[in-house]
C-alpha cells in the first residue's frame, strides 16, 4: 500500500468521527487525536459522572475535543441500549452532516474464571463487547455508506486461538473474539461500497480504564504504554483509502512502523522499554486472572 509516509500530511479536517467509551483512557485520547486535525467528534459514554478511581468525564473530553481544535458532541449513550445507539448516531448525523468514521472502543473487561463468572457478568461482556458495537455500526451504516473515505474500527484482538487464552478467561476471550469476528464479516459485507473495517490492539499494555480499574493504576502505569500510541495509530490507519485497507487485525505498533515511526519511546509510561509487557491475546503467557 503506497502511503504518505507523515500521517500528518493526511488531515481529518471537517470529517465526522463517531468514539465510543469517549470519556476516558483509549477513548478519550483518540477522540482529542482526530479532534486536532479539525474533525468533529460525537463523543459516546454511559454516564457524565465522575468516577472516584478514575479520572476522566464525557463533558471533561468534550471540552479537551473542543480545545484541540474540533467540534464535539457529548451524547450520554450506552451502547447495549440499541434504541439509545440509534438515537445517538442519529443525533451525530444531524448535527453534523453526515458520519465518516466509527470507533468501537467502548469495552468491558472482567478476566475471573468461568465458576466465578456470574452469567449476568458474562452477559455484560457480550453486551458491551458485541451487542454495542453491532449496535452502532448497524445505525451508522446509511450515513457510511454516503463517505467518500469511511472507515470502522474496533478495538479488538486479532484470534488467536491457542487454548490458553480460552482456558485463562473463556469469558472475556469470547466476548472479544466475537467483535473481531464482526471485523472479518463486515470487511467482506461492505467491501463494495466500500467501507474499510479493520481491529486494532495494542502490542503492549496500555494504561486504558478497564486495565487501571482491575489491576490499579500504579501497576498498569508501570508496565504500560499511554493510550496516546493508540490514538496515533486510529489516525494513522483511518486517513489511509477504505478501498485498500479493510479486514485487518493491526497493533498500534505495526500501524505506526508501516508509517516509518520506528521510536515508540515517547508513548512510554513504564520506566524502562524491557517493563513494557506483551497485551491480551498476543504475550505468549496471558496475564493473571483477577
């Protein structure tokens, strides 16, 4: 793929990106990324009230969009209410003009075995996980299809089907594979139209909500990756031609190094390069359970 080798050179300037999970960590940081190319941003998130453990609000993230340079509209909105979706993007569409980009960031994480699982917490992981992205893509999609360049996203792993990473955490592991699922199936489903959809996971732990919640933040911090190399790599991979990018499972690193930035050294929290450790679904040893 022949690509500008400075992502700079190309712009989201006047697109329209809908970001779900927006309030904080991965989302809030891509949402401030496309926002400083001069996009406007429909920034999606179950609740406008502060978290005690963790920082970070939806009007908080509307008002750094807003300072960055773009436009932003904060809709309390969560996705594993279909008719609340549908709303929502409608209201993104209307406001303003149209729908260019979906970023399904929102997600849950509950890493406890499957005789500590309770089933209304195995249901919220395929909720969160799969029902709410379907949700939004299936509302998004009249307003794709009119882009001239659009593009799905979701943060999800690439399947790896060693059965270490069922037998860790069978619950989270198949909420998860089934959203990369729908990456493989909506590639091929909208291909003609076409709108790109690709999965992106981080190659590293990176200090997202979800991770800070389970497994404190001084912890994460030191063995992590600032959400920012997410952010970079969303901006990097949407501004590429939908019709020669879809149905890929990309990391944040790969992204970025087929864009030539080979010094990662600035996205890093932990001390040293050799404490950052391999994510989810790509270290050869899955992480404690919790």
């Amino acid at each position: 793929m022949a690509l500008a080798r400075n992502p700079a050179a190309r712009t989201l300037k006047d697109r329209v990106v809908v970001v779900t999970g927006a309030s904080r960590g991965i989302g809030r940081d891509i949402a401030v990324r496309v926002a400083s190319d001069g996009a406007s941003v429909a920034l999606l998130a179950k609740t406008q009230t502060p978290n005690p453990k963790i920082a970070g609000t939806l009007a908080e993230t509307a008002d750094a969009v807003r300072a960055a340079g773009g436009r932003a509209l904060p809709l309390v909105c969560d996705v594993r209410d279909a008719a609340g979706v549908q709303q929502a993007v409608t209201a993104a569409a209307e406001e303003f003009g149209g729908i260019d980009i979906v970023i399904n960031n929102a997600g849950a994480l509950d890493l406890r075995r499957t005789p500590q699982l309770p089933a209304k917490n195995f249901a919220r992981l395929l909720e969160i996980n799969v029902q709410g992205p379907f949700a939004v893509v299936q509302a998004a999609y009249p307003h794709l299809r009119r882009s001239t360049n659009a593009h799905i996203v979701n943060v999800s792993p690439p399947l790896n089907l060693d059965p270490a990473w069922l037998g860790a955490h069978a619950g989270h592991t198949v909420g998860k594979y089934a959203e990369s699922l729908l990456t493989l199936g909506w590639a091929a489903e909208f291909a003609s139209v076409p709108i790109a959809v690709n999965s992106l996971w981080p190659a590293t732990t990176v200090a997202s909500t979800g991770m800070m919640v389970a497994m404190g933040e001084d912890t994460v911090r030191a063995q992590a990756r600032s959400p920012r190399i997410m952010a970079d790599a969303v901006h990097a991979l949407v501004t590429r031609p939908a019709e020669d990018c879809s149905g890929h499972f990309y990391t944040d690193e790969q992204v970025l190094r087929d864009e030539g930035i080979d010094d990662l050294a600035q996205y890093r929290l932990a001390a040293r390069e050799e404490d950052l450790t391999g994510n989810f679904y790509l270290a050869s040893t899955p992480l404690p359970t919790v």
